[in-house]
C-alpha cells in the first residue's frame, strides 16, 4: 500500500516525520533510483527507498543450500546429547537457515536447508507428494521376495502410505542396491518397509529431491542452489516468481 514518504522513514524509526521531510526536499531521498520530492509516495513492501544512498528497509536474502549429509549426523541446528549436527557442516553461512524435513542419523545424502518459510513450508506440505528417491544396499534372506514387499504400502501414524516404486540397481549372493522412490517422506518410511520386509540396511542414501538432483556434491560438503534450481524447485510447489 502506497504513503506519503516521509511517513514511511519515519515508521521505521530512522528518524522523526520532520527530518524525513526536510531530506526529501533536499533531494536526499530516492525511491527505485528517482529521487523524491515532497509529495512521493511509495510503498514499503515494493519500492526500493534510499536516505542518503542507505536502505530505510534492509530485505532479508533467503538462501537454499543443497548438503551432502554424512551418515552419524542428526538433523537438527542443536542436540541436547553432544552428537554431531547439521548446523556444524554449515557454519560458513551467515544467515541462519534450517534443514527442510529429515534424514535420520543413519541416513546420508541430499538435505536442504533455508531461511525461506514458505518454501520449506511448501516441501514439507504432504499434499505436494514431491518425490523423493534413495540408494538402498540391502542384505539377507529371501531378498527377492522381500524386494517385491517393498513396493507395497505401510500404516504408519494410522495411515496407509502410497506405493513406493522400487527399481533393482544390483543383486546378487552379496546382498542388492535399490533405487526407491516414495512421495510423501513419512517417518522412517523406508526403513520401516525393510524391517517389515525382513531384511538389514546396510546403507540409505537420499540421491534426488523434487527436481534436485546430489551429483557429485561430496559427503559433507554444501553449496547454494542455483538460479535455475531455484527456478525449477518454485515450479514444482506452485510458486511464483522467485527467492
């Protein structure tokens, strides 16, 4: 919503109404690079407001990473039992950002993190159904049988998951790799179907999220998504423009 400029400086405390209005007069106040004259209007939540070439209202930056979570460190920003945590692998940012859903201690791979609420709400959403798919070593009896059962869903919290879609990578007397996708990343969902199943995980690793892919990002490391990441990852929860 469009004020009167000078009320708009004064809000936000950068000084009184009367000063606000003594700069602008003297041509000491731009709105999106045009400088004001008493009389301008803008708004607060659009328009771009400098006082003497400084920012009345400093945007917060959101920044989305993509990091490689090593198995042995638990999802959390703080853990009250010393373990290792996902806030130590990205320390070298500044703005504090949060991991976007989970990956248990003993699971690796793909996990976001961000400061952006209504993207890491958007993931988060079950009625998304963004997939996501994992690397799965296996080992036991009657794998495949047990392979097949995978497949079929499981009640977990009272409900029935949906199918997830189980493609074999490897099998053979030593054991088998999977690629499994599932769509909604209910607790413990996969390990829950192998230990349903029978069978030990001996690795779980997450490779892709929604249109994001790990690559050849190394165990521990983190970077920030880029432009058409971002772009893409919008696209797929249904929002607009960009971070």
């Amino acid at each position: 919503m469009q004020e009167r400029l000078q009320k708009i400086i004064a809000a936000s405390g950068l000084m009184s109404r009367r000063a606000a209005e003594q700069l602008i007069a003297a041509g000491k106040v731009k709105v999106n690079g045009i400088t004001a004259v008493p009389g301008t209007k803008a708004d607060p939540a659009e328009d771009n407001i400098l006082v003497n070439g400084r920012p009345v209202f400093q945007r917060e930056k959101f920044v989305t990473v993509m990091l490689n979570k090593p198995a042995g460190v638990v999802t959390t920003l703080h853990d009250e039992q010393g373990r290792p945590t996902v806030a130590s692998l990205v320390s070298g940012i500044r703005e504090r950002i949060y991991p976007v859903g989970r990956l248990d201690m003993y699971s690796e791979g793909l996990l976001l993190l961000t400061n952006d609420g209504e993207l890491a709400n958007a993931m988060m959403h079950p009625a998304m159904e963004i997939p996501k798919t994992y690397t799965l070593v296996i080992k036991g009896e009657g794998l495949d049988a047990a392979i097949g059962s995978l497949s079929r869903p499981i009640e977990i919290d009272g409900r029935l998951t949906t199918p997830a879609e189980v493609k074999i990578v490897r099998l053979d007397d030593q054991g088998a790799e999977l690629a499994v996708t599932i769509h909604e990343g209910r607790n413990r969902q996969i390990r829950r179907l192998c230990e349903r199943a029978g069978v030990g995980v001996v690795t779980l690793r997450r490779i892709k999220e929604g249109p994001l892919a790990l690559g050849s990002l190394k165990k521990g490391c983190w970077r920030e998504l880029t432009d058409e990441e971002m772009r893409q990852l919008r696209h797929a929860l249904h929002l607009g423009g960009t971070a």
